[in-house]
C-alpha cells in the first residue's frame, strides 16, 4: 500500500508557492479519455487553448506551450534567443534567479550577475548602469525574475524597461513569472518583454507538467540568428503547427485538457477579479505576520509578493523544525528556506484556487504550529487577518490592491 | 451553463450537519465503472462491505444496506417490526424526531410522542414511567434520535435502555443514528438496540442515496409477525442474498464503491480516532460559541453534540439573513434553524471528513460573518478555538473526549 | 488488494440488458463534491433536471425522481394508487412481471396474473376480455412490463390503452420501462398510460440507484384516496418540494449530477436518434443470431426488443457455461437466463452508451464463445451484423426503425 | 461549448499507434490533488516508481524520466553522451527515424542515413560493414528505431548489438522504443543498449507528456565528456536527485500518479503476459489484412510489430478518404500514413490497454470502413481475426508469440 494516497482525515493543506491546489473541475477535465492528437476533435482543443492563452499574460504575441516543468520553458526562453557564450545580464532576487543562472552557465552563456540582498527587488538603476556602460553591447538579454518565489518580493518589471530603454540598449528582456502569472499583475505587451517563462502549476491551478514562453516579435526575430542548438524547444515549427490547432510532437493532451477548463475559470472570475483577490489575501498575510510579531523577509513594501509571504524566523529557532510541527499535526505544507535562507525562513503560499477561509486555516495553523513549536511570538496574527478581511481592513485592502497593480 | 457546477475561487466549506464534504478517494471510487450486480467481482465488493461495515455500528448482527435516503430506512425499520395501529413511543427531541413521528403516523402506526423542549436529550425517566405505567405492553417500540441533527443534542441511548429495561417492558428499541455514525461514540449490541437506522452522507462521508439497518435477532424475529405491508424494505430477501454479497434488487452499485473506499478510510484512521477527532472538534467549536458570547441551544453540557453545534442568535437578529452574508461572502454553507427553531438558530457542522485547519476556517467565517451582519458578539471565538487546538485547552479537550464517550 | 478493482487488460464489456455502461462524462459528474441539499445551486440542479426530464418519458406530466432501485418504483406506483386487497390485473411476460406480481403480494393486493408463455408480448385481448368481463369494476389497475428484461420481448402499451378504453374500464394503466425508456419508444402522454415506472441504470446511462414514477393526473387523483400506507414513496410531497428544484428528503445528489449530464447527452444526440440507433443495434443483433441459426426467444417479430435480444441454447447445453467461457475468455457479461429460463437462454444487452463497433466486438465474443464452448452453431453471425451496419442491410434496418416506432 | 467533449454515442475507439487508451485506474489515479513535490509523501511515490520502472525496459540501470513528450526524450539521448560536430550512423526504417535525424541536425551533429525502404528493419549487415570501415571511430553513436510507428517494422537490436561488437566499433547504441516498450520485448540490458528512449503514451498506457532514457553506464561516462550543452535534459541532476525520490526541478507530479498505477497493471499482468497479448493481437491483425487481400506494409515477416499493423491501400485509392468514412461513421481513429506514406497506408493500433473484443470492434469497422469507403477488398478479415483468437489459429499464435519474442 503506497502512502502518499493515504491521506489523514480531511484535505491537506497545500500552502507551498506551488505547486498550488488543483481545482476539482481542472482535475476532472484533466481525467477524461486521451485523443488522436492530429484528429479535427484535437484542434478545437488546440484553438481553444491558444486563442485564450494570451489574456493572461496580457500579450496578442503568440504564447508556446511546451510539455516540459518550468526550468524548460527557462531553458526555451535561452536558447531560442542567444548564442553561445553570450553575455546576459541577470538580477540576484533569489534562489531561483540563482538556479536560471547556473542553468544559463550549463548552456554555455555568460551570465553577469548585478548582486542582490534576497529582500529587495531587481535594482532597477542598477541595471540601468551596467547597460549604460555596456557601449559594445556586448550584453544580449537582461534576465529578472518577477516574482522571486524565494523570498515573495515582487521586482518592477516596467521599470527593467524603462531602464533598457533609458540606456537605449538593444538587449532582451527575459522574464520569470513562473510564481507571479495569473497571480500578480503582469504585462507582457505593454511593459515590452521580449521572452515570458511561465509555469502551469502556480497561478494557472495545473498540475506541474506544462511550460509557457510567450515571445514578442523581436525575440522572434533574434531566435533567426541565435545559433545556440534547440530542437525540441525551437519556437519554429511549435508556432507554425500551432496555426491549427497542433503541436510538431505529442503534446501533453491531458494536461491541455485541465489548461483549457483553468482557462475557463480565470476568465470567469475576470483577471482583475483574480489579481484583486490575489492582493487581499498578501495583505492580509502580511497583517497576520505583524501580529505575530515576526519579520517579513521582503524589505520593501512596495515589493511585496501577494503570491507568497516569506517569514523570517526568531534567531535561534529553525524553520524546518517548525514546519514539520505543522506538517505533522495539522497536515499543512509550508514551503522551506532555499539556499542560503534554509532554516532561516518559512515560506505561507497564498495563490492560485484559494479562497479566504482556506487562507484563515492556513494562517491559523501557522499560529498553533507557533505556539505548539515554541517560537516566541505575539498572538493575534488570525484575528489581524480577519480584521483586514472583513472590516475596517477592508478599505485599505482595496486600496493596496489598487496600489499592487499600479506597482507593476 | 448550468450554475451549479461554476464554484468560485477555492474550495466550498459544506458545514451543515450533512450532507458532509466527500473524500477525493471516496468520490473516486465512485467514479469507477459500473459493474454486474450478479457477477463473482460483484459479490466479493458486497463480502468486503458486509464484512466490515458492522464495526462502525459496534454489532455483530446484520446491517441491512438500502438503496435509499435517511428517511426510507426509518420506514424501513417500522414496517419491518411494526403492525398497523400499533402504539410507538417516540421522543420529541427535534425537527427529526418530529418527522420520524409523522412519518410513523402516515404509516397508519400510533405514535405517542413524549414532549421534549428541544434543547435536551430523551427524557430517560419520562420514558421509563411511560413504559412502567404500559401494563398491557400496548407499547411495541421506542424510537429515540441518537444526536438530533436539528438541535446538537444527543440522547442518552444506553441510558434508554436501561430504562425499558428496569420497566421490564418488552418494547424494541429503535434508534436514528443518521448524524451521530462514525462521529460520535455509538454501541448498537452494548446498548441492545434492536434497530439502528443510519444514512451515507455525514459520518460515513458518502453522497447521500444509501441508507442502514442494524437489525438485532429480537427485531428480526419480530419482524416475522409484523404486517405492516412492506416489499422493497423487507429485510428477510435482503439478508438471505447478501449471505453470498449480493441484493435481491439492483443495488446502488457506484455508492457502493464508495462506501467500500469509505471503510477504508474509517477503519485506517481508527474508529476511537475517529470519534476523538470528533470530540476535539465540538470542544473546539463549542470554546469559540462561548468567546463570542453566544449560547448553544444545547443547554446540557453532558448532551453536547460532536458532529454539529446549535447556535442562538441573539434576539431580533435573523439567522438566515446571517448564513447569506457568510454564504455569498465566505462560500461556506452554514445549517439552518428548522420548523420552530426557523431563523432563530444556525447550525455548524464539524463531522466527517473533516480537519483542524478546516474548522479554524469555518470559526472564522462565522465570526467574521458575525461582524459583517452586524450580529452582536465578542471577538475572540477563533482564538479560543485555537487554544482547544493548539495549547491549554488540549488536557480539558482530551478529557472531554473521554467524558463523552463514556456518556454514550 | 479487492479484486474488483483488478481489471485485466482493457475494458470490460457489460453486455448484460442493464446495469449498462456508463457514460465517462456521466461518472465525472457523479465524481463531483456533494453540495447542500437546501441551497440555492442545489434548486439550479432540481430544476434543470424536472424541466427535462419528462421528454425521455414522452410527457408533460410531473416525474417523481426516488433514491432507489428500480424495485422501489414499482413499489411506489402501487403504494400511491392503491389500498389494502385492491385488484390488480398483471400481465405474465416473464420474470419480471413475476416480481413485480410477488411484490403487489407482498403489499397486500391481489393481483390477478394473465398467463403468457414468455415469448409474446402481454395478450391485449385477453387483456380486452378480462376488463369486458369486470362489470364491477373490481380491478383497480392494469399492470404490464413494456420490454421484459429476461426476455427480449416488447408488450403493445398502446394497444393495451385502447383495450382498456374499449372495455370502458376505469383502471388504471402502469407500465415498467426499466429497460426500455431511452432505447425503445415510449409515450407516456400518448398512451395514456398514468404511471410509468423507471430506473436509472439502463437507457439513462447511469449507474443504479435512481428511480422514477411519472403520473397522471388521474393517478395522482387516485392517490388522494388509496389508503395503503406509504411515506418516503408519497408523491404529494415530492410534487410539491419539486416546485422549487427540491426534494422532502435528502436526495442522492451525486447521482442527480450524473442524471443532469445524461439528460445532456441524450438530448445532445436526439431522442429519435437514440431510438433509431437501438433499433439498428437490435436489427444487427438478430441478424447474427439467425445466422448463427440460434433461436431468438421472442417469437413474435413485431415485439422484438431493441435492448436486449434473449437467445435460446441448443438442447443439451447449458447457457450458464458457455457464460462462463465468455466471460473467462473474452472479459464480457452477458445476461443469465432467470427462474425458468436459467440455462436455457442468455441475454444480449444492446441499450444504453453503446455504438456499431462495440457491438460488433460484442458479437465476435459472443461468436468466438459458442465455438470455444462447443455449441453447435453456424459461423457467420458477425458477417451477417456487419451486412445490417454497413451495407444492404442498410435500408431495411432504417426501415426496421421506422417500424419498430410504429409498433409501440 | 467544446466540442472536443462532446463525444457521440458509446467510447470512441482510438486506434492510432498512440497515444493509445488511459485505462480507467489510471485516469483516476491521475485524478488526484498534486501535492508537495519535496515532502515525504512524494518520495514515497518517486521511490515507488523509480524502483520498479526498470522491469518494464528490463534493464538494472538508471530511468531517467522527464516532464516531456518523446521528442524531449530523443533530444536527452543525443546532448547527454554527444558533443557538436558528432558523427551519428542512423538507420532510415521510416518517418520517425527520419525525424530523429532532423532533431539531430538542429543539435549541431552530422548524422549518416543509413538508407532503407521503409518496409524492413533497419539493415544490420549494412552496419557492421559501415562501423567496420570506420577505423577511426569517427562514429559516436549508432541510432535505430525498435517499433517504426510509421510503418510497423521491426528492426533487430540484439543484432544491431551484434554487429557493432563484431566490428569492435565503440560507439554507443542509442534506441527508441517509444512504440514498443511494454508490448514488444525489449531488453536494455541483456542486448547492451547505451540510451533507450521511451514514451508514456503507447504502451505504458498513460497520456502524453512523460518521457525516459534508460542508461548505461557506458551511456553515463560519455556523458562526463559530451560538450553539447544541456541543462533540463542532463542525467546528472535528475539520477543524483532520483535517490532519494525526488526531482531537480518540479517534476509532472499528476503524470506520475498515473505512472505508478500503470506500472501495478503492468505487473499485475506480468510482463510476459502483456508482451505475449500483443503477439496475439498483432497475429490476428494480420490474419484480417491478408483475408481482405490487402497487403501489409512491412516486407518481412521476421519484423511484423505487434503494436501495430500498417496496410497498403489498393492503386488508385486514398487512405485517407477511408480513415475519414472510419472516423464519421463508427467514431474510430486509424493512423494515418506519414510523408512519403501519406494517403498510401493506413495504420491500426493495437496496443496498451486492449483486449480481444476491442480487437474484434477494431478490425470490424475496418472492414465496414473498406466497404463503405468502396475499397476493393475480400470480405473475412473479420472471421479470419476470430479464428487465429479462438480457435485452429490459436496453436500458430502461441508459436509466433514464441517466435516473436525470439526475435527481439
């Protein structure tokens, strides 16, 4: 008999930064008989999908869909566009910028990595001077992460921009919104990303298993002349199939399965409905995190994550430790310290098909499991919640969402 | 478009007292190709069922499994033991019992309903001097609601038959379990109850559609001369089929998978898990009533219901006009007050597949529904529902536990 | 490990005449969280299914919707019409006319059986001549089986209403569609017929555990007065919580999703449409089993069944082995012979979710069966269908269809 | 509404070489809630896949199993053992071993085409006299097809094997298997296979989107020194990680459910069981295509496949005029035929989770389709298929079951 079917009492509480709970109409879309994938059946799918895609990434610029986890999409978005040994510019935020990096390393590119404290967002002017002063541009791509799922600090995308254009440097942008697509306000088009890597198992409510690069036409023109080797993740043939409906290989049928049914969801709530309910559960988080008396790992408030809140713990206590109290007793995974931040930092997922009463247990197991693991903490952190989620809070929940979505 | 299937955000919270949230495994057993009712794969689900679902009834004797609602196995228990005209006594304890009641009347039988001011438990000493004064034994059933589904109380069985017992009457005992099975403490053979009447879709974590009799030897063999007409309830076809795990008629097979999963499950946890869980839960929910200052209509603290709790609102306050705030707001289903308790209480339910983390979000949607309906309370009922939970209040939870098993 | 859960390879082929296979999209809606019984998606569910319902019945009429088997509906169309020692004229057309006869027994009634010798439909003018002969009008309803299930026979319920009227009699008229409605036409409005008997897992798709009555008004004026007991049967209440999508008990929910996206498929592909496929599959049918130069049991070729085809053996051989070979071999059921038909036919079911080429692999079972069993018989059965599904069998098969409609 | 779920009467009976049908446990298993993919739990489930999934390639050396369809898993052949410029002999067996080629121009290699007719495996003589002449080992690699899916050939990969050993030639022997692991035998180890690369969608029976490099250890030391670059794909991380269960990157957490219980029904069957039922299958196939008089595409019995059998169409008609007549008629997806095969053959897919009456439906409504489509054909294809299943043929099955298995 294999464990992991056999569940305690009730739902588990899945409350890392993804993979996020599966809706039940995704899952059962998701559990229907395989098709001919080259069958007329197949490109309904297909179409369905693709005419669709673009709104949540709010981009008319074709999006590719790969049957790949996200360090596929990252690893598309790098070599459809680069060369070896070129030069890329990247932003510490986190560990997972770090992990894009060392992937860009196994490529053979260059990566030049502007550093970071893990609590502020990309540093805009800082990427301004590097570019400034890259006269030869040399520099091929500025890569950023979104939203670090890390640390839960959000970086200015719009900014990133305005930077390259300020420096009128002819470099990519290259962006993560693995944590932050159809959770945090993001805009391909408009702020003028040439590359957008997305997963399906964060704000898209999938299971893992799906990637996403959505490509603006000068990305596309580069990968003309990019010469790093690509095949399966070659942008070509993947955008000339899918004109009607198909894919050059065998897509993950099932999975498309589930996507279209998510994609149903999304645009019935309406994004901004999504994006607004996003920002009242970070901010309500992060009220029950200031009760508690404990520190919020994002240093800037204008960065912070409405897709997950990182936590700082106490010195002295592990947050490791603190999670397996949680885990074990009330059936709630929290996400781990990462890299350097192991032990130091627990992370309270706050995304994808969720809602506030969910968010209420989530953050009520936080505070038992506080108390049960002994870490010195104020109570109050759920009733600081709920203020913001049902009173006096509510005012200025809204005005923060206003404010989040302005921030991108 | 049908509305029914277009949840919003995030998962449901189904806290009435019943219908209960049904486990992902159960429902997906449900989900499982329909079988031959008369086929060898046929039988040995039957086997497995009738094998092991006794223990959930604490009996050895046989449990008669209808395709059915709650309500066809209470006509099933009467028409099988009872004649027409017949005299029952039965207990007013409720909403329920008072259907049961009416329900016995269109049966042509002549129910004798002993008054009760639905915030106790069957009067044992009303029914022991009814009994006592019944010299010709025109009496030929009690019929007791074991936790009144209406109200959050719960009878004192055992102590109903000790009753019977000392009036030396030879009355059978019929006993609803339809909301207290596999949630709270229940001996259908100690107690010698002669038929247990129960239902899928609270404790036993099913969808509703199948229905229970625990039927003792007395019951049966008074089932050989009672002639209330009855056919499709008739429990002599029924119990000489499943001999080899089958029904004489068509049974619900799909359900049946479920409650095959659903067995698994109970029996994995541990039937006196089980009912500890339970027991956590009503302390809990009854700490939190208390904080917020309002009463449970329960008004015997040896009487306390672990599967529900009945709250009174305050008066000139609508308890139905609360459970649409916290409805269209919250998306949690609270229970409503039924025929004379009609918006003067809400019900929670804290049953079946159920844990910590998901009570601490229905305490905090009642308390935060509290305060968007502007119902006079005190803050602080989530709190106290975490101190049960999480701290202090654990030695006093525990002890409970085993205080209300003790009353069962 | 529970065996029945152990399939080899492949699917399983049900081919008994019901339980039928059930649609994947239908056990995906029965595989959805249960929902409060008294809320407002709950009323949406109600009224989409009792809006349509009645089409597959041919009536206007209200349909009461029971959780229960298909017995359990016979049993209500006589508690609801009749009192205590009522007779009843039943028309012997094989065993299940004889259960349902039992069952009027066992309530109570008298039923008088018109003998058949279970290879014709109901004698419509014996039928005529018994109701001529009842001058006092001492029979109180007429009750005949529309598809007998154990043998492949279909009854003229037209011709049965207009030998009643002939007769000037004022019985009324029930009829059991277990296995007929959706596969074989059926008019409840235009036959007159008051009430109708129904079960869920044949024609409808689903799994068992539904039933239905749909009523008259004179059945339902006749209800005010009939006097044998009844309560979870009782329409008035059912009819009256059904208003408002709901019902007086607490309905099988799940199945009621299933019974909603059956509804859907079945009025997707057309009631004429259904009908017309079942009468090519049932054609197809008949044609192997006359080239196998088998006997079918129904000896009247204007009753043959579109859902199931009953098959004679050869003298000297047990139908019962050759199941077992088919079902050892070859992973199908099929339908056993009942009472004094048991080992001398087997059942072809062709009803529910079913399509040319599983019938045809249902046909080279069958074939493959006799050869390996060592019936004697001639090769060429699935020629013969394959000719009736794809050729010039064509035109006669379409003409078959029309016929058949005509007949009932 | 999508019409892609909106499936006419009946299952429809996908019959292309794959993807092929999800059985039903598998589906469901797929159905569940993701959880953490580095909690305790997922271990369980890595550990339980990653220790049995060798059996099925029977080989003791590492899987690598990607979050990829097959052409991910070609790619991860090639970067993990070759550097840029690499020479690579490949064997022309038809369309999918020409795209191979393709993928491994785009990576920067030079790979040779061994040339071949599309109708016999690939050459084995013709190898050993090219890696003879090669006495500077200037070739890397030795690629061939297994299963050509485009043409139901066979090639000889213990002879390949041989081959390369008498010509004492080092390069590496790199194998797809993506139409023939779980249904033809195949035997990593014992045949000294460097790379095998597999599917999840054929004879695994699960959907698309998982794919596997089963590697040496000689596989793995080239790979020390392989310079193409690679990140997602490289061995390294993923087997460092899979010790303990895990991933490095978010792996298909949903897909792996399937794979795990799709495993159990592997090994339930037992592989020789599994392996010997599609010899059954494929001998009855073409039994049926030389009784229409049709010829089969593959020039050498010696190199039937048993996953699929590919079939000529007469001069002068189009394969896919037939296939279409086979789709709208009796809802039946056939393979179509690839490049310089388009319009000339048609495939049936008789593999994964099949059994002999889904066979039996298959080659049915190919015969109706030929008749309909009015392809020139004798009729018996259909009787010939039945005799090989049930009786004289049976004797001649086993044997070339036998002799099948020898083969490989």
């Amino acid at each position: 008999m294999i464990r992991y079917d056999n569940h305690p009492s009730g739902r588990h509480f899945l409350q890392i930064p993804g993979p996020t709970s599966v809706p039940d109409r995704v899952l059962r879309a998701i559990d229907r008989p395989t098709i001919d994938h080259r069958g007329p059946e197949f490109a309904q799918l297909g179409l369905s999908i693709l005419g669709r895609i673009g709104s949540i990434f709010q981009t008319r610029e074709p999006v590719v869909i790969y049957a790949a986890s996200g360090t596929g999409a990252w690893e598309a978005a790098l070599v459809n566009t680069l060369s070896p040994g070129d030069r890329v510019l990247m932003a510490e935020t986190g560990h997972f910028a770090l992990l894009w990096k060392r992937l860009a390393e196994r490529l053979g590119l260059q990566p030049e990595f502007l550093p970071g404290d893990w609590r502020h967002g990309a540093d805009v002017n800082a990427i301004h001077a590097r570019l400034a002063d890259d006269r030869q541009h040399a520099i091929k791509a500025v890569c950023v992460v979104h939203n670090e799922t890390s640390t839960g600090v959000v970086s200015d995308i719009g900014g990133v921009r305005r930077a390259i254009d300020a420096a009128r440097h002819p470099a990519l942008l290259l962006v993560d919104t693995i944590s932050s697509l159809g959770s945090i306000d993001y805009r391909h088009d408009e702020w003028g990303v040439d590359v957008t890597v997305a997963g399906s198992q964060k704000g898209l409510m999938l299971p893992p298993g799906l990637s996403f690069n959505a490509v603006s036409e000068k990305a596309r023109a580069a990968s003309k002349h990019a010469t790093l080797p690509r095949a399966y993740w070659a942008w070509d043939e993947i955008i000339a199939a899918n004109r009607n409906g198909y894919w050059p290989w065998t897509p993950a049928t099932n999975l498309l399965y589930g996507l279209d049914a998510a994609l149903d969801q999304l645009l019935d709530e309406g994004l901004p409905n999504v994006l607004g309910r996003h920002a009242r559960h970070g901010n309500a988080t992060r009220a029950a995190v200031r009760a508690w008396g404990l520190e919020i790992l994002c240093a800037d408030p204008d960065a912070y994550s409405n897709s997950l809140t990182a936590v700082l713990m106490p010195d002295g206590f592990d947050a490791d430790a603190f999670r397996r109290v949680v885990l074990e007793r009330f059936d709630m995974s929290l996400g781990t310290g990462l890299s350097k931040l192991a032990g130091r930092v627990f992370r309270i997922g706050h995304l994808g098909d969720f809602n506030d009463l969910t968010l209420m247990g989530t953050l009520a197991g936080v505070e038992m499991g506080l108390r049960l693991a002994g870490v010195p903490h104020r109570a109050g952190g759920v009733d600081a919640a709920m203020a913001v989620l049902s009173g006096a809070g509510e005012a200025s929940a809204t005005a923060k969402t206003q404010r989040s979505v302005e921030l991108a």
